[in-house]
C-alpha cells in the first residue's frame, strides 16, 4: 500500500470515498457536493488529506486533518476529523498506515498532538484508536451548538 498527500488529481476516487464516508455516518449521498468541498480544502489549503492507494493506483482510503491550536499549551494541534476505508479493503491495516501519516504530520509541524471524535456506536474506530496509541479523554464534556 502507498500512503502519500492528496493532490488534486485525486479528485475522482477521493470523493467517491468521500461521500461513502458521509453516508456511513447517514448523510445523503452527494457526489457533487463532495468534489465542491474537496477542491475546497484544497484550494484554501486548510486541510491535510492522505491518501492510501494500491498497486493499481485504486484509493482504498483516506483520512482528513485540520489545523488547531491550543491556548493552554501555545502549540499547534491537529483535528483527526475524517477517518475511511473502502470495505472492501479493511482488515489489511490501512487505517493504521493512514493514522501513521497523520502522527508524522503532527510532529514535522512541531505540533503538540492531535485529536479525533467518533461516535460511540463505531465499534471498529472505538476499538482502533486506543490501540493506534490515543487515549480516551474522560475528563472533559465536549459540548456542540449547530445553527
């Protein structure tokens, strides 16, 4: 498996994954939407996206990063904010090569760490991040406000 940045050229296949991603977590498909908002990201550069590609040039998954920064500890953080793999390819460890590129990102930008949200019914991401090396922060309320 290569596990590289997305470019551009990624489009297609990348919100093809994209939107299957959306629709795990019951999102209407939106195939369109998902190209807008990706070359989005792209063009304003506030998102880092890696990619996990086979030997046919297939992307079998990908996950999204967005830059934070934390006041108390006056460092840059990194919001793990998307996190998938096709089906069909999981099992065969992608994700924790895609969370391995994530983790070098997150110390080549001299930042403090990183943090993700899942929810509580994702079994496979509630069973895969501990053993990626991420703790489970139970002492802070994360609260949400939504227009």
């Amino acid at each position: 498996m290569n596990y590289r940045k997305a470019t551009l050229k990624d489009l297609a296949q990348l919100a093809q994954l994209f939107d299957a991603y959306r629709v795990f977590y019951r999102k209407e498909t939106d195939i369109i939407g998902a190209k807008e908002f990706l070359t989005e990201r792209f063009n304003q550069q506030d998102a880092v996206i890696f990619i996990a590609e086979d030997s046919e040039g297939q992307l079998t998954g990908f996950t999204q990063l967005y830059p934070l920064f934390s006041s108390t500890r006056m460092q840059k953080l990194w919001l793990l904010n998307d996190l998938f793999v096709n089906p069909n390819t999981r099992g065969k460890g992608v994700s924790k090569g895609l969370i391995e590129q994530a983790k070098r990102l997150v110390k080549e930008s001299g930042a403090c760490g990183m943090f993700l949200e899942t929810e509580k019914s994702n079994t496979i991401g509630n069973n895969l991040y501990p053993v990626s090396g991420f703790k489970l922060n139970e002492g802070s309320n994360y609260y949400e406000w939504s227009v």
